[in-house]
C-alpha cells in the first residue's frame, strides 16, 4: 500500500456476517471517515504511514472493530528514487567466535523494507531495520549486504570482509590493515609529465590549475583511518611555509567526495621524491562505507611543484577510482574528463592504514612506519620499516582461524625483508610483525 502523496484510492468492504451500519475512519485523508460501504475517492496528500479503520454496528450483537495500523503509505514521488543503503556495526567487527555483532541501518530516504544478509552469522538473514545480535560461530571473514526499498526503488550496499572473527583473540586486541587501489601487476609506478601541451605534472600541480585530487576507496576491513603513506614523484616548495591539505571525504548520493572527514597539513618540503611519505592524522578519522583519499594543493607564486604517483593507464575499459575538481564551486571530473581528449583510467599509488579499534599514539606511529608489499600479492610480500631501530624483528603468519603457518625470526641488520608465500592459497591472512616488543598486525591477501 505505497501510494504517492495527491492519489486518491478507493477501499472495498469484505467484513462477513450480519451488521446493522458501518462507519470508515482515514487517518491523514481527506475526507477522514465515511459510512458508505466501498468508500471512494479517499484523498491522501501528506507523507506518512496512517492507520485504516472500520466499526460494524449491530444491534442483535455486539459491535466489531478493525484497525490496520501503518496500512497506508504515502511517498513524496519528488524523492521516490533517492534511496540509498547505508549501515555499520556499532559493536566490534573483530570479534571471537561465537561473539555477537550488532548493526545500525544508516540508510538515506523514504525506507519501508530492509533486507540484510550476514555471511557466516546466525541468523544469516533478518528484514528488521537494526538487527540486533547476529552471532558468528565460525572464524571467518564475513561479507555482509544489506538490501533497502520505499516499496518501488531499492539500493544495494555490501561491504565485502567487513567481519573478522577469529578462534582465539588477537595481541593488544587491535586488527590494523593497509590498502591501496593498485593491483599486484601494475608497478612499475606511473605519472605524467604534461608537456608540452601544458606545463605541469598528473597528478599533481600543472597548468590546467586541479586544486583537489581524491580517490575512492570501498572494500576494507578497518573502521578508522590513522594514517596514509604517499609515494611522492617530485616536492619542490617554493616557499618553507607552502603546504598541501591532505583530506579524507565521505561520499555523497552521486558517489563523489562528500562531506570532509578529516584533513592534515603537511609542508611540501618534508617530502622526499621517490619516497613513501608518511601522514599521520592528528587523530583517527572514522569511516564507515565508501569514502575518498586525497589531497588540495594551493597554486603560490612561484607555483610550487607536489606529484604523487598513480597506476600506470588501464586503458578505456579499465577501472578509475580518481577524481578531480578545480575549485569548491565546480564538477568533480574523471581525469579523462580533466585531461580531455586524454583518456586516462587510473587510481593513485596512495596507501591507506586503517585499524577496526582505536590504538594508542605510539603504536599508530609504529604501524605507520611498517609498510607491507604488493597486496595482495601471489608470490611474496616485502616488508619495508621506515625510520625504525630494530633491535628486535620476527614476524608470524595465521590464516582466519587462528593457525600459525610460519614464524621465523629475520635478520636485525636491514630494513627491507621478503617472505615468500608461493606455498599459500589463495585466502586471507594474518601477518604479525614484531618489532621492539612491539605487535603489529595486518591483513594480507594471496591471490593467484
């Protein structure tokens, strides 16, 4: 019974039995009673749900009511199609097994219907709007959708390992993770020099004069983002003082960057060309849902010079996760758009470090100092430690219930070490790193 506001609907009497007289009420509706026997014409101009009801009078027995309540929906057909999915868990997402988890439906719109589906939990489906324990007996990585409509239009979110349930609960109780959206197979890394049709690098400062750059990101395991790790391809400052703005957004209803989350300055000339450059926020910016990494630059006199790098062009079938905007007031644009008539389909080479529960100050920096490559990855995996004084260093390897599959102490005397995992499936696992007494934990993918 979805119906949009200014319809008028006609009811149909199906009561049984013997009755003298009736008598309808329409809350909401215009007229709001009536005593004919198939009411019609009954006009409803107002959003909201409203309740139906009809008495039977009698005088050889008592009389009989029936109330439908909520039986009437009205939607504003201005916004029928503005449903949009959206929910997060408001207890941990790395949880033991046999724990519950409980979700909050952060949907946008006019939403009569959910439908969420918990990959792994028990119960494995529920039509409620918050469900409230779903309990995961298993140790897995858990996918969970959930499904919304106004009773025309639905939307669709699934966050894919968005659960993490272990046999045994993990050191220091904190599951930390490092993503990026470039693929094993692109490297090396790309950039591009604009000249001579205009001065200036992609991405970064040029000619054409983009002030913000953001890339989206959507499937990720952590609920927080501490840190980002730029591989820088040029920083020249013209000025000790000039700056860029690093920035986290959510997105908004067209899928672009939306309201900003976060932000850190940081001064160009504390980056080092060919360098990961490592930003850490001042604290934790929360995520929940598709969000965007990026940064502003400021165009001074002389023009300073900030390029990071980006995957090499994916031709113009591939995937773009980057976007570009002028100023505040103008259209966010592919770089195919930006660039036209280029056609470039790329991502930045920026890494993001997130962790699913907030950690102290010194552990952040320690986890963003430790930078874990390609991943996923499907043949090895390079551990990089970043101004780091190792006295002690060994790493371990679990797959998602909990098993140790290898542990080994490595040497002390570099900062660059690879483990190979041609013996590995294809899965998820668990990679912790010591490091001065110090457990750091991050999720790696095998894909081959």
């Amino acid at each position: 019974n979805n119906i949009p506001a200014g319809t008028s609907i006609n009811f149909t009497n199906q009561s049984t039995g013997v009755y003298d007289s009736l008598h309808w009420y329409f809350s909401g509706a215009v007229p709001d009673n009536s005593t004919a026997n198939n009411p019609v014409g009954i006009l409803y101009s107002t959003v909201g749900d409203f309740d139906v009801t009809l008495i039977l009078f009698s005088s050889s027995c008592s009389n009989d009511t029936l109330t439908k309540p909520l039986y009437i929906h009205i939607f504003d057909p201005a916004n029928v199609d503005s449903v949009k999915a959206d929910f997060h868990a408001i207890t941990s997402r790395l949880i033991i097994k046999g724990s519950t988890v409980k979700f909050e439906d952060l949907s946008q719109g006019d939403i009569t219907q959910w439908q969420w589906s918990f990959e792994y939990g028990s119960p494995a489906t529920s039509t409620v709007q918050n469900p409230p324990t779903i309990t995961y007996p298993t140790p897995a990585v858990c996918d969970v959708c959930l499904i919304v409509s106004n009773g025309i239009f639905s939307d669709t979110l699934c966050k894919t390992e968005y659960i993490v349930v272990t046999s045994t609960e993990w050191p220091g109780g904190s599951f930390c993770d490092t993503i990026s959206n470039i693929l094993p197979s692109e490297h090396p890394l790309s950039f591009m020099h604009l000249t001579p049709t205009y001065w200036g690098y992609f991405p970064g400062h040029n000619q054409l004069i983009p002030k913000y750059y953001a890339d989206k990101f959507v499937n990720y395991t952590f609920s927080e983002v501490s840190t980002l790790l730029v591989p820088v391809v040029k920083a020249y400052s013209a000025a000790p003082s000039n700056k860029v703005l690093f920035t986290i957004w959510d997105t908004n209803n067209q899928g672009l960057p939306g309201n900003v989350l976060g932000t850190k300055v940081e001064y160009i000339n504390n980056f080092v060309p060919n360098y990961y450059g490592v930003v850490n926020f001042d604290s934790p910016v929360p995520v929940n849902g598709e969000f965007f990494v990026g940064f502003q630059l400021y165009y001074n006199t002389p023009v300073d010079t900030f390029v990071v790098y980006m995957a090499p062009d994916r031709g113009i079938t591939g995937t773009n996760t980057l976007y570009i905007r002028k100023d505040p007031t103008s259209a966010w644009l592919t770089p195919s758009q930006f660039l036209s008539p280029m056609s470039v389909h790329t991502s930045f080479a920026i890494q993001v470090v997130g962790c699913l529960t907030v950690i102290g100050v010194e552990e952040i920096d320690m986890d963003s100092q430790v930078v874990v490559y390609p991943n996923p990855s499907s043949d090895k995996i390079n551990i990089e430690l970043f101004d780091v004084i190792t006295n002690i260093f060994d790493c371990k390897i679990y797959d998602i219930t909990g098993r140790s599959l290898y542990a080994e102490p490595l040497e002390i005397n570099t900062n660059h070490y690879e483990i190979d995992l041609s013996r590995f499936n294809n899965g998820i696992y668990l990679l912790e790193i010591t490091v001065n007494n110090q457990k750091i934990i991050k999720k790696i993918s095998v894909i081959k």
